[in-house]
C-alpha cells in the first residue's frame, strides 16, 4: 500500500499441554514455549510495529513464588528487544545458578518467563501517545490467583463513551477513557463477581479459605464471565486473556470483523491473527488450523482441556476484506489466490484504458505487497494476449507467412520492476516544502525500459489518502516519460471511514470524499454537504436501531469512474506531463475474489453495527465543524 497506513494488531496464545519435562526431553528445552512465542510473534510482525508484549504464567506454584511474568516494549525492534531482555534474564539466572540447566523443577520455580501458558501481542498504536503503557497485554492484578487478568486483543470498541459509562454506573473509577481499559475493567468486574459467588458456595460446603481456591478455580465459568461482559460491546475484536490460575480464553466479534485461527495437538494449543503463522511454527498443514466462529470463544481450562462456546448470536457474517487485500500475510494458501483473483477481474478495465494495445504497454507493481495482484493480472494479460494472436492468425491465414507468424508468436506481454523503494531514506525534514521533495524521491525508478509510445500500468493493494502517488510516485513516473500511467488499485474506492481497527479515522483526509466534494463544487449542489451535516446532527440522540449512515448521499450522484477520473485529476499536479488514468476494483468483483470475506464498509458505508452507522455520521460532523478530533 503505497499509503501508509497503521493497522491491525496481532495476538498469539500458546498453551503447553505437557509437563515442561517432556518439552526439555523431546525438544532439548524447557523454554520450548518461549522459542515457539518469539516465532509466532516474529511471523506476524506485519501487524504491528509500535509495540509488542509477552506475558506468561506458571500453573501450580506454591505460594510465595513468582507465576506471572511480563515484558513490554516500544522500542523501534519491540519484538527483538522483548526477547533479548528474556535471555539475557535466563543467561543469567543460568551464570549464577548453573546447576539450573538440567533441573527443569528449578528453572520454572526460580526463572521468570518460563511456564505453560503465553500470551503475545504485536501493536499498531492507532492514535494516542505511543509509550510502553499503551502496549498490551494488559495485567489487571490481585492478590487471589484467580482475579489476576491478563488481557491483549486486536480491536476497536466504537461505544468506549458508553463502556465507560456503565463502569462508572457500577461504581468503579476507571484510570482512562480507553477501550483497552474499559473491556479489560469489564471482564475483571464479572471475574471478581464470579469468584466471591464461588466462595460464598465453597464456605457454604464447609470449605476454608486455602480449601477454597482449587473449588472456585475448578468451577470457574469462563463462558458466562464473557457472555456478560460482552454484552453491550460494539466494535470488531480479538480478545485474549489469561487468568492467574491457568484459564484462558480467546473471543471473537460476532460479526467476525477481526480474524482469530487455532491448532490442537496433544502438546499443545495454540491461537493466532494469522493461520500461516500457526502452519509455519508449528509445521501443520493449512486444514488442521481451524478459524474460530464469529461470536464463539476458544476456552482452555487449567487442566488443559479446550472447549468452544458461544458467547454472543453470530450476526451476518462480515469479516475484513482488507485482510485479504493488504493485512495478512501473502503466504496464506486462500490469501494468495484472492490477491491473484483482484488483479485478473480488474483486467478488463485495464484493457480498455489501454485500448487493448498490449503492445506499447509496461505492467509492473508498487509497492511490494501488491506482487501478487500483479501476478493474477499479468495471468489475465497473458489471456487477453493469447487471444490476439488467435485473431491475428486466423485473420490473416491465407496469406501467413512464416517471418509473419513468428512475429505474431513473439509478441510478449511486457512486464519490468520499475519502481524500488530507497529504505535507507528517512523524511527527517519536518517543514512541508523540504519534506516534499525528500518524499519525492524514496523510491528508485528504472530507467530505459518504457518507450514514450508506452502505457505504463501499475498496480496498487489501495488507494487511501493519494498523498504518496501525488508527491512521490507519479513524480517518479513521469520522469520515464510514457504516454499515459495507468493507476490501478486493487481495492475499490476507499469512501468511509473504519472503526475496527484500521487508522482512517477522518473522512477529510480520504481521497475519494475529497474527489466527491469537488464535484458538487462543480455541479453547483454543494448544498448537499450542510443538508448531510443536518441529518447527521439529528441521529446524534437516537437509538442504535434507528441511526444510518447519512453520508452514502454524499456520493450518490456520481458514479464510480467520475469519482475515479476526479481523484486523478487531484493527485496530478502541473508538472506531470504524461495522462493520469485511475482505475478501481468493482465491490462487486472484490466479493467474488474474497467470497469468504464480506466486510465493506469502507468501500460501501455498510457497517455491521450500529456503532459504524454513529462513528462514519460523527466522522462527518466533525469534519464539517472542522474538529480534528476522531470519531472514536
């Protein structure tokens, strides 16, 4: 995405359902646990990079000793940072204690980190200050074993006003208004509810207090602790969370926003953001990573044994698509033939902005994440090419010569690396004028390769706020002087903002809104934009069911390629010589690539709940106000 864009975090969740004995056995360590969190946490590093956290817990200590271990970092290599405090504390338990390295018993009594449950977590801060304080997980502590909380997730909550609110009905006192905090002061609530209940029974059976913690840790449930907390949460999530005794749990958004996969042997359990991540740590084939149900939550007991139940009734089922454009890691069996499919459906526009002439035209790719786009519409290229030599041929199969044929046979689809990004370039320069020509220049072109006569196609994962392409990229392609650059996003036009997770927060600084409003200018119905900011204004009050998303009416006039050919005109500047064509994926087309991801609303106004519906109504009144404040 050539736009830069913060987005979804990553969790990982690994349960050991063996003694620590057996892992130093077969695998030559007890710390087999740790290695396997550092890879989980490693293969999903797409997913954050502001932050990471780890967090582990020993099961059946004895009192007084240390079972909940914790690190954070926000340093500029988190997760590398992470893991070199962990070994340098384990190098030196092992320096001053070498009798430790063969007792697995001493290592887990007298060595932090080491234990059998692990939770992960790799952060994109999506506004806020990025200190360590922000990064998950989060501990909730007490001094009963089983009240201690840890909680980390990939989410936004759209209601954080309203969660807060009902905190504060139950006479708490939250630290912050921060999503984070208030599902974690939720859960915790509950927990605590559930555990005096538990040992008001336990007293009732004649049970002291030291008899009563096994009880209430055996009766404990977990489900119903969920079902209650969760229940006026509005947003898309991935919550994990451990329980000081040895319970954990994952749960999912019911309308399967935010994605959460596992894997089950008789070793152990293991949750994470991304499958292939589980199939490469753990060398499983993709069918034995199962994808948790919308709504459900995987729930691993302290002795190890795993259920799924259902916390709150699965909606419809609209999971991001832009996982499946840009978020997720390319190696995902599934993943990497949808990407393939986006690049050959939107072919055909390609084809008719290039009047067919594949010929004179160069097909290449920025940035790197969008090579497998490429490489479904180089397929769909090479189809459209195959074809024209069919015609050629049979056209001209009386009198086809030899030199003739071969010439038609020759004709191949031309493609190039015709952009690379200069990593070493950094936009140190904070004034706007000098930044901009830094910015102009992070990516390399490839020069002699595009004729003046030549088309020059490139394909992008998206199109978001158009600020790369307009100061940097479409500079740097037209310093190869083709006669058209043709723009092709493989994610339909970007109009609404998200509020589950991804940071497009302002509708102004969208580029089709901006596109949207310069042709009302043009028109002359830029009236429309006070009547939106009215309606908007009215639903402000009304209950969830009754508020819609008022803004579609903004676009409703215009059809896609007036957008589109609007947004060309305002990322092309007057020094751009060559013709600016901007071509978008069909929403149309993007279910049919990603048919098992179905969310949207960024592309469409179409949230899956209620809170969308007041977050894209407030994103608009602020933007109207000209209050720079999110809409969540």
């Amino acid at each position: 995405m050539s736009d830069a864009l913060k987005h979804e975090c990553g969790i990982a969740l690994v349960r050991l359902l063996k003694p620590l004995e057996y892992y130093k056995e077969k695998y030559g360590t007890a710390f087999y646990g740790v290695n396997k969190m550092y890879l989980m946490m490693e293969k999903q590093h797409n997913r954050g990079q502001d932050g990471a956290g780890f967090a582990s817990i020993k099961l059946d200590v004895n009192p007084g000793e240390r079972y909940i271990s914790r690190v954070r970092s926000n340093a500029a290599q988190p997760i590398q940072d992470i893991f070199a405090q962990i070994n340098e504390r384990i190098n030196l338990e092992f320096t001053n204690h070498p009798e430790y390295k063969d007792d697995v018993a001493a290592q887990k009594k007298n060595i932090p980190y080491i234990g059998e449950l692990f939770l992960g977590h790799v952060r994109y801060g999506t506004f806020g200050i990025n200190s360590v304080e922000n990064v998950h997980p989060f501990l909730r502590q007490n001094n009963w074993m089983h009240r201690n909380l840890i909680i980390a997730g990939n989410f936004n909550m759209t209601n954080t006003n309203e969660l807060f609110d009902n905190l504060i009905k139950l006479g708490m006192h939250p630290k912050e208004k921060a999503d984070t905090v208030t599902v974690m002061e939720k859960i915790g609530h509950f927990l605590d509810d559930a555990v005096r209940k538990l040992y008001k029974k336990a007293k009732a059976k004649g049970l002291n207090k030291q008899e009563a913690s096994p009880y209430i840790a055996e009766h404990l449930n977990v489900a119903k602790i969920l079902r209650k907390s969760a229940a006026d949460w509005d947003g898309g999530y991935a919550m994990a969370g451990l329980l000081g005794h040895g319970d954990s749990f994952v749960l999912r958004d019911p309308a399967g926003i935010r994605p959460a996969y596992y894997y089950q042997d008789d070793e152990v359990i293991v949750v994470a953001s991304e499958r292939p991540a589980i199939q490469t740590v753990f060398n499983v084939p993709f069918e034995e990573v199962k994808e948790l149900e919308p709504g459900h939550a995987i729930i691993i007991e302290k002795d190890g044994s795993m259920k799924l139940s259902e916390i709150l009734p699965p909606l419809e089922r609209r999971s991001c698509s832009f996982e499946r454009i840009y978020f997720s890691r390319g190696s995902d069996a599934e993943i990497y033939q949808e990407r393939k499919m986006l690049g050959r459906l939107i072919m055909p526009k390609i084809l008719e902005a290039i009047d067919f002439d594949t010929e004179n035209s160069v097909f290449s790719f920025i940035p790197n994440t969008a090579e497998t786009s490429f490489y479904g519409m180089l397929e769909a290229a090479q189809d459209e090419l195959n074809k024209q030599k069919n015609e050629a041929i049979l056209n001209e199969k009386e009198n086809l010569t030899p030199e003739r044929l071969q010439q038609i046979q020759a004709h191949k689809i031309r493609t190039e690396k015709i952009a690379i990004k200069d990593v070493k370039l950094r936009t140190f320069i904070t004034d706007d004028s000098s930044r901009d020509d830094l910015v102009a220049h992070v990516y390399d072109v490839t020069y002699g390769v595009v004729k003046p006569n030549d088309n020059l196609v490139i394909i992008d994962d998206s199109i978001v706020r158009g600020t790369t392409l307009k100061k940097s990229i479409l500079k740097m392609l037209d310093r190869l002087h083709p006669k058209q650059i043709v723009v092709v996003s493989s994610a339909p036009q970007i109009r609404y903002p998200d509020c589950y997770g991804i940071d497009m927060a302002r509708l102004e600084h969208l580029v089709a809104f901006q596109a949207a409003l310069e042709l009302h200018k043009e028109d002359g119905t830029y009236g429309i934009v006070e009547e939106i900011y009215h309606k908007c204004k009215e639903q402000v009050a009304m209950e969830d069911v009754s508020v819609i998303n008022h803004v579609k009416k903004l676009y409703a006039p215009f059809t896609d390629e007036e957008i589109s050919d609007k947004i060309a005109e305002i990322i092309s500047n007057e020094d751009i010589t060559s013709k600016v064509k901007l071509i978008f994926q069909s929403v149309d087309d993007l279910h049919i690539a990603c048919p098992k991801n179905l969310g949207d609303w960024y592309f469409t106004g179409n949230y899956p709940t209620a809170g969308g519906n007041r977050v894209v109504n407030r994103a608009y009144i602020n933007f109207y106000e000209g209050n720079p404040e999110r809409a969540y």
